[in-house]
C-alpha cells in the first residue's frame, strides 16, 4: 500500500513516516507541500494521503479540495493532521469530505484509530489491502 505524508516540517514527516513504518507500511513518499503532493499524486497511485493543514504554496485544506475535485483522485482517503483544534476549523474541514482528522500532538493510538475508521488498517490493527 503506497502513502504519500505531506507536511512543510521535516520532523514532522519523520514522526509520521516512523509510525507509518512501525505499522507495517514500508512503501511511502514524502512531499514539502500541496504542490509537491499534486505533482506526486499526478505521477503515482496512492491507497492514503496524510496531509498538513497549515503550509506554505499549496495548503491541506486546497490539497484536499483538489484531490475531491478530480475524478480519478476523488476517492484516495485523505487524513488530516493539524494543531488546529477551534470547532469552527474542524468543522470546515470535515465539509471537504476529510476522511480522518488527527489534531497534533497526537500518540500511536491516535493514529491506529483513524486508520481504522478510514479502512487502512483492519479491526485488528494489520493492514488491509
């Protein structure tokens, strides 16, 4: 299952990519922002997008609205990642048809649980194919 992790922090990356590793998934690719993911999601296919929020050129929020908007991305489950937390913000993003909201700091538990809800990782926590 190939995962494309967008965020303008390295760390941050890191931390995801980590527990994305620690979970199974070893086919993942990175990218700085929205615009580099659109250029990434262009090139190859993804089972899940875990995506910033807050970045510079191409934030979460147009990313996710992008990928919604053409068809042949539409259904690609996007999860959101954010330290944004105000109800109005969530409920903005959840609008877009977001399919899983993390909000930071977050712990592995958080993680498994939205994999989960969006179907990357069965009941009992091993990846779905």
């Amino acid at each position: 299952m190939r995962i494309l992790v967008v965020d303008d922090m390295t760390s941050m990356r890191h931390v995801m990519i980590n527990m994305l590793r620690k979970l199974g998934f070893d086919d993942i690719d990175e990218a700085i922002d929205g615009k580099q993911a659109l250029t990434l999601l262009g090139k190859r296919r993804y089972k899940l997008v875990v995506s910033d929020l807050n970045m510079p050129h191409v934030d979460g929020l147009t990313l996710l609205k992008t990928i919604r908007g053409t068809p042949q991305l539409a259904k690609v489950p996007v999860l959101m990642v954010t330290c944004e937390n105000s109800k109005e913000r969530v409920q903005e993003i959840l609008l877009k048809k977001v399919d899983g909201f993390v909000i930071k700091p977050f712990n592995m538990a958080t993680l498994i649980q939205q994999l989960k809800r969006i179907k990357v990782l069965d009941e009992h926590g091993q990846l779905c194919e």
